[in-house]
C-alpha cells in the first residue's frame, strides 16, 4: 500500500475533553501518516493550553485558533487551507473511532480505484443525554455511480453521519471547486465530491456519532439554513453545467424541502425567520417557487 497522507480536520469550540477523545482515537488508527489539523474557533475554556500540553511532542498535530468565532463552516475551510494531504478527513470535536483499520481500509479502496471521490463507513449514534447506542447503518455498500447517488441523496441513497466515517479523496473535491465553497458543511462536502466521482461504502462501522444538548444542528439561525440552501443551488448549477441529472429542477426542489424540514423538526422558529426562508425563495427559485413555499406555510402552520 502506498503511504500517502491523511489530513484530518477538527474545528472545535469549548470541548477541550471531547477533542482530545477525537484526537485519541486518530492517533489510534493503523495508518499512521496523518496531520491532524486543529482549528479552534475562539475557545474560551483553555483548550489552547491543554492540547499544546497534552500533544507539545507530537509533530502530526497543528494547531490554529481563531481571533473571533467563525462557526464550523468556516473553521473547516480554514483548516483545508493548510491541509498538505492527498486525502481529507472532516471530523467534528464530539466524534471518535473504534474501528482502528478504518483508514487503512479506506485507503486501499481509494487506491484500487481512481473513480471512486469517498469511502464511507457507518457508525453508532450514541444519545448522551439518554445513555443510550444505537447502530446507524448506510443503506448502500459497495461501489455506487455518482449521479445515480446524487439523484437520490438523502433519500432512496443516505449519507453518514458526519463526514468523520468517510475519507475524500482530495483531487476530486479540488475538481468540484471545494475551496470556492462559502459554507462547508457536510452536506455540501458529499455533494460536492459527487459531482467528479463515484462513492463507495464499507459495511464496517468505524465511529462513535455523539448526539446531546450541545450539538450544532439544534441551535441553527435562519441565515444558516439559508447559507445551506445557497450551496445547494449552487451545487444544482454544477449539476445542470456537467449535465449530470435530467431532472435537475426536481432534484433541487427535494434538497431544498429536506434541508427546510430538517430545521423546522429541530429548532423553533419565529415569524420574521420564516419570512427571510420566503424571502429567499422568491428572490432564488422560479418553477418550484410555489410549492416550497406553500410547504413552508403548512408544515409551520401544523
């Protein structure tokens, strides 16, 4: 096996604990030539001084912090900006691994293949606030066609959780313009990567997908769910320019109703948020423009 590089990118915010449990069970993994990028977006809670300590020896780790909080999105785009590796992992700080070949796996997949943009894996959901696991396992396995997945992506075909349980290979998201993206969440990292390549699940489970009170996904401001729609139009612009997808104004229709319902289920939402999410969708969408918002209007009004 070839012995290329793997970076690994975690931003992080006041979760000195949870970081140092991701950073572990990196260091864990058989496939030992990895950079671990840190990108700390303005902790308040020491984290700086405890990971320079408890890592002060060890050269694979770099760490970068923030002079003001930029949130996860920009943190990770930092964090690509000095990643050197051929393949990229995003991991988020509260995530970690127990299947240590993992990215030995991977990496021999991505080797054997240069069609192939990611490896993915699937992974348990652990409830911390319920003290409870369960396994969330990918409905594919096995090599998948890139427009075949993208034209259900969420839908008939899943992703991960996460991006952790998947390695990308970094070519592939440089050829779908990775760093011209504003809002790099992880949606839009395998929608991106789809659009040069295809995909490919193990049917391991490599991590731990922790799930409590603080996670990002249930605080979301409509400007982030907004920021999301904005990549996802532009991805469907992708689409229709490599010519992709025959029904690409459908396609966009269904990532936008996803994304919209994922944030009605879990934040509560206030009027004038709702009319900035209409807003947008007047001031975006011609054809589908009648039926998101008259969704929006019902499922609000349920």
């Amino acid at each position: 096996m070839n012995n290329d590089l793997i970076s690994i990118i975690i931003p992080s915010c006041n979760r000195k604990e949870f970081l140092c449990k991701a950073i572990n069970s990196v260091l864990d993994q058989s496939y030992k030539n990895i950079e671990i990028i840190i990108v700390d977006d303005a902790s308040k809670d020491g984290t700086e001084e405890y990971v320079k300590q408890k890592y002060e020896n060890n050269s694979n780790i770099k760490y970068y912090k923030n002079d003001v909080n930029m949130g996860a999105g920009a943190s990770r785009k930092r964090g690509l900006s000095y990643a050197q590796g051929d393949y990229l992992i995003f991991m988020d700080d509260d995530d970690y691994y127990i299947d240590y070949r993992f990215f030995e796996s991977a990496i021999k997949i991505l080797l054997s293949n240069d069609k192939i943009s990611f490896v993915s894996s699937s992974s348990i959901i652990e409830y911390v606030n319920e003290n409870r696991r369960e396994k969330s396992i990918m409905n594919i396995e096995g090599e998948i066609n890139n427009a075949e997945y993208l034209s259900s992506f969420q839908q008939k075909y899943m992703k991960s959780n996460s991006t952790f349980t998947t390695i990308f290979r970094k070519s592939s998201l440089q050829k779908a313009d990775i760093k011209e993206v504003e809002m790099l969440n992880d949606s839009t990292i395998y929608l991106r990567a789809l659009l040069t390549g295809n995909a490919y699940v193990l049917k391991t489970i490599s991590g731990i997908y922790r799930v409590h009170s603080n996670n990002i996904s249930k605080n979301l401001k409509v400007e982030f769910i907004i920021q999301n729609l904005d990549e996802k139009y532009k991805v469907y612009q992708e689409i229709k320019k490599r010519k992709l997808l025959n029904h690409a104004e459908e396609w966009l229709k269904n990532q936008i109703l996803l994304t919209i319902s994922f944030w009605l289920r879990l934040n509560k939402t206030e009027e004038k948020e709702i009319n900035k999410l209409i807003n947008w969708c007047n001031n975006n969408l011609s054809d589908i423009k009648k039926d998101v918002i008259n969704f929006i209007r019902r499922t609000v009004s349920e």
